[in-house]
C-alpha cells in the first residue's frame, strides 16, 4: 500500500526558467544514474533480502529516491513551463514533447530497465548500489556547477547531500554483514590465483606497489598461461 502525501520533500524554488538547463535536469529524471532508476533498484532488491532491518532500509531508501523524483521533476517543469517560445525553449527537447519532465536522458534516449542493477545477493547489489550513488554524486556536482541560479543550485545541493546519505546507509550495512571490506562474499571458494597480482600493463621497468605486492598479492612480472 502505497500513499502520496503532496508537500515536497524539500522545497524547489528556482529565480528564473532556463529550458536549456532543463534539459540537462532530465538526466536525473530518466537517465541512467537518475532518481527513477535508483527508486526502481533498491525497491527490486528489497524483495531479494532475507534480513529484516537491511530490507526495510531498502525499501526507505528507494521511497525516498521516488520523492527525490518528483523534486526533479517538479524542477523541470518550472524551467520549462510558461517559458516564451523563444529560441532557448526550441533548441530543446521540449519544443516537441512539451513542458515537464519526460522518462528521457539528457540526450533524448529513453529510460530503459536494464538500467536497473539488480542481482539477487545483499552483498552484491550493495555494493552495486555504492556505485550507483557515486554516479548520482558526480551528475549533481556538474548539474551544480552548471547551474543558472541558485534556488536551482540549493533544491540540488539537497539532492546531492542524500545521495552521501544513502551511501553511508549502504556502508553500514555492509560493515554490519562484516562485508564492507571482504572481497570473498559469495558460496564458493576461489581458486589459488586468488593472491595472484599478474603485470599485464609493462614497459620492462615495472616494480611491485603497495597496491599489488605483499601482504595482500603476489607479484607476478612475468606471467604465464594459469592451469
């Protein structure tokens, strides 16, 4: 069961319509790191999820991400509505599909389902679920930056900070399952290449780093055929 409840989540308020900038918004209305996506991933995921509290975090989550979808796409509609005809407003989408907010990207392609990542594991998808908040980040930080007035640039700013919250969420379960760290999630057990660092990208003057020698990897500079 389901209920709408009409005040925004946080107020939208914009100085004055920019249809260009509108356009850009779409790509967090039907884009791929978009709020719909999110909304649609977490929600999908909960019903794979046996454990109760990381289940109910899921599903806030992803209730929350449909309220940040009508935050954008109110957004988009001030931008675009009762905006004069003039050659702003038809260098854009919406000169065609009309005011407000439409299930497309930034560049007119549609929102698709296999944006959705999903994959039946706690583990798995929230992890996946870290980066697709990080790709959210990164879309606000340039819509910020682009930005043409600040009440645009403060109803952003919002929708960004949440998308910190929702990754420290998503940590913290993992840091509950003691999976936020551990690389052997899953039922099997790998093989004993697992500690194998292979030297694949060389010049003949490669050395062993921190990040690929002991106490984690054996460094390979030479590899050869495993098996």
């Amino acid at each position: 069961m389901f209920f709408h409840k009409k005040p925004l989540m946080s107020a939208v308020t914009l100085d004055e319509a920019n249809p260009r900038f509108a356009q850009l918004l779409l790509e967090q209305f039907g884009g791929a790191t978009g709020e719909l996506t999110a909304a649609l991933q977490y929600w999908v995921q909960s019903f794979h999820c046996e454990n109760a509290e990381i289940k109910d975090m899921l599903q806030d989550i992803a209730i929350e991400e449909f309220s940040h979808l009508e935050m954008v796409g109110k957004l988009i509609e001030a931008h675009t509505k009762n905006v004069d005809q003039t050659e702003a407003y038809k260098s854009t989408l919406f000169a065609v599909r009309g005011v407000g907010p439409h299930l497309l990207d930034s560049q007119g392609q549609a929102w698709s389902a296999a944006y959705v990542n999903e994959g039946g594991d706690v583990v798995r998808d929230l992890r996946a679920n870290i980066g697709a908040e990080a790709g959210a980040r990164q879309t606000y930080e340039a819509l910020i930056e682009l930005a043409p007035d600040a009440g645009t640039k403060k109803t952003l700013h919002f929708l960004l900070t949440r998308e910190i919250s929702h990754t420290q969420m998503f940590m913290k379960a993992l840091e509950a399952m003691g999976k936020l760290t551990d690389p052997f999630f899953g039922n099997i057990a790998p093989d004993s290449t697992v500690d194998l660092f292979f030297n694949l990208s060389s010049d003949g003057k490669d050395q062993p780093t921190a990040l690929n020698s002991e106490p984690t990897f054996k460094y390979v500079a030479e590899p050869t055929p495993q098996g």
